[in-house]
C-alpha cells in the first residue's frame, strides 16, 4: 500500500503542517525514533495535553507502552505498511483512559516517518447522546412552557381570592393564614415567571467571560462567605458575542449548586480554557471556550446523573431542580454543549461555547 502523500514543508512547527490543523480527527506525527514530532489541535484536545510539552517526547509519553501498536511502528518504519488497530485503550497524561482506534501510516516528509490517527470509539455514542440532549432539551422547553402557562392564571385566581378574604377577617390570628397563601402565590408566581423567561429572545452583545465569572464569583462570596472560589483563567482569551445575563445565570447556578452540596463550605474552582476545533450541535468551529466549575463536594449520586438537567429533578430537599435545566436550555440558544463528570470529591460541568456563530 502506498504511504500517504503529504507535501514536504520547509518550516518547523505547526506551519509545516497546517494542512493537518483542521482535521477534525487526533493526528501524530514520529520521527523514525518515535518521538513526537507534531500533534494537531484535535490530538491535544483528545489527550488533553499541549503540544509543546510534547513535541521531542516519545510517543509511549503519550499513549503508554503503545498497547499492541510496536509491532505495527516496525512495520511501517521497515516496511511501509500501514495498520489500524481497534479498541485499544489508551491511559491519558491527564482526564483518564480513551478507548481508540489508531490507524498507523508510513509517511516520507521531512522530519516525520509515521502518521498516527487516533479515533474515539465513543464518537458516535456522543454525538447520539448530543441528539438526544437536544431533544430531551425540546421536550423540557415544552413542557416548561405548558406548565408555567397552565398554573400561572389560577395562581393569579388563588392570590386575589386571598386579598379579598383577609379584608373580611378581624383577627390577626386568622390573617396570618392568609398571608401565608399570598406568600406563597408569589413565590410561585415569581418561579412561573423565571420559568417562561427562560424562553424570552436573547439579548446579544460582546462580553468577556472573565467579567461573567468575576460577577459569579462575588455573588457566590456573599452569598456562601466560607466556600472559597478560585480563578484559573486563560486570560488571553477572546470575548464571547452572547447574551450576558443568560451567561451570568448558567455559571451562577451551577455554581449554587455547588456550594449548597457543600453545605456552604468548600471550594469552587472557575477554569477558562481555549478548545480549538470543536464540534457543538453538528457544527464545526475553529476556537470555542471551554469553561469548566469545578468542586470538591460530595458528588452527584448515580440514580441522579442521567436526570441531573431533567426539570423539577433536584438532590436537594426544597430545591426545585430548574437551576440546571434553565442553565442547560441558555446554553443550548448559544450553540454550546453541557456536560457533567462526577465523583466524591470532585464534581465538574464543562460548558463549551463558540466565540463565533458558525466560525
């Protein structure tokens, strides 16, 4: 089989191999030593690493002790032959194991012998979880809306008849119990109409998200003084165009969430990082945010993790399960995706945006 054929560059570094930037699959590049020599934008995001603090590593730096793929670098190297290698697990620097398919190619360019193409077997299996996110976050907007619709006018109905009964009654005793029924329509009141807010037109302007998080970090300081909020901001980031009160209450309720698992008493770590070459809701985009709220409380239990953005589901006694679900549905009207990883002692939701729409 013939080697790919790939255009001998004179430039170093990422320049000479541009025409792999944009591959929206994980590509290496070895040296007949087997020394990292390239890792494109997707591979770093795969394995969570960069690609400086690589580049002259050998690749068992990245891949462990190359499970299964020695014989098949020999071949290539001696031979030129090409293999693909299926199901091979893959322990990570950072962010734990992959299983991947790795297709392993001779090359003949300058610098690089072998080409490495990595493909996560749960490709598929995350973008059919993206469609049915999508579709249960269709479902979850209906329904939110039928709801709030539905008991917002008897409510109205429930407050009034209240007001008119508490002018007939003489005693305080028995206008306690009607106040506590107003109270509590307003109360609901004020939930139904966050509920149908949710679904008002955005309002797009140019916003920093380090100016969203700082704004979250200073509620959260008064409203929980003994969880501490750590910054880990790439501050050369680019500003967002999105809506930026939408934003305030997707990363203030994630955050609310957290400090109130915590008893009030933990730590919260807000991380801003740049993902090149991202696929959000079937689109591809050259730089997006990666925005990660990260915590050290108890964890989110099993039975609840695959309900965690589902509306009026809640860990919490007294909570309404609607933080979660409302920061979801603003994240989904800014083309981003939403995600959750957690156990004891560690509970992450990873919020990625586009800086542009369609970039």
């Amino acid at each position: 089989m013939n080697p790919p054929a790939i255009r001998a560059p004179s430039r170093s570094g990422s320049e000479r191999f541009s025409g792999l930037e944009l591959l929206a699959s994980a590509v290496a590049l070895l040296d007949e030593r087997r020394d990292i020599v390239y890792l494109n934008p997707a591979a770093e995001n795969l394995f969570a690493v960069s690609a400086l603090k690589y580049i002259g590593k050998n690749v068992e730096r990245l891949i462990g002790d190359a499970h299964g793929l020695n014989p098949a670098l020999d071949n290539a190297l001696a031979n030129d032959w090409s293999y693909t290698g299926h199901n091979i697990a893959v322990e990570r620097p950072i962010g734990g194991p992959l299983q991947l398919d790795c297709t392993v190619s001779p090359v003949h360019v300058e610098g690089a012998r072998i080409l490495l193409e990595f493909r996560p077997i749960d490709q598929q299996l995350r973008i059919a979880r993206e469609e049915q996110l999508l579709q249960q976050q269709q479902a979850n907007r209906e329904l939110i809306r039928n709801l709030a619709h539905e008991i917002k006018n008897p409510l109205g109905g429930i407050r009034g008849a209240a007001q008119l009964l508490e002018g007939e009654l003489e005693g305080p005793d028995q206008r306690e119990y009607t106040q506590v029924i107003i109270k509590e329509s307003d109360r609901l009141q004020d939930l139904m109409n966050r509920l149908l807010h949710s679904h008002r037109a955005m309002q797009v302007s140019t916003v920093s998200v380090h100016e969203v998080l700082e704004r979250v970090r200073l509620l959260i300081g008064a409203e929980f003084p003994n969880v501490a909020v750590e910054r880990d901001y790439d501050t050369s980031l680019p500003d967002l165009v999105a809506d930026r009160e939408q934003l305030i209450q997707v990363v203030l309720n994630i955050a609310r969430n957290a400090a109130q698992a915590m008893d009030g008493d933990g730590c919260i770590r807000l991380r801003t990082r740049a993902h090149r070459q991202a696929t959000l809701v079937k689109r591809r985009h050259k730089l997006a945010l990666e925005l990660q709220v990260i915590d050290n409380g108890p964890g989110i239990s099993d039975d609840l993790m695959d309900r965690i953005f589902y509306p009026l589901v809640s860990g919490r006694d007294g909570g309404t399960g609607l933080g979660l679900t409302l920061a979801q549905s603003f994240v989904h009207q800014h083309h981003g995706t939403i995600e959750v990883q957690s156990r004891p002692g560690q509970t992450i939701f990873t919020i990625l945006l586009p800086f542009k729409q369609g970039s």
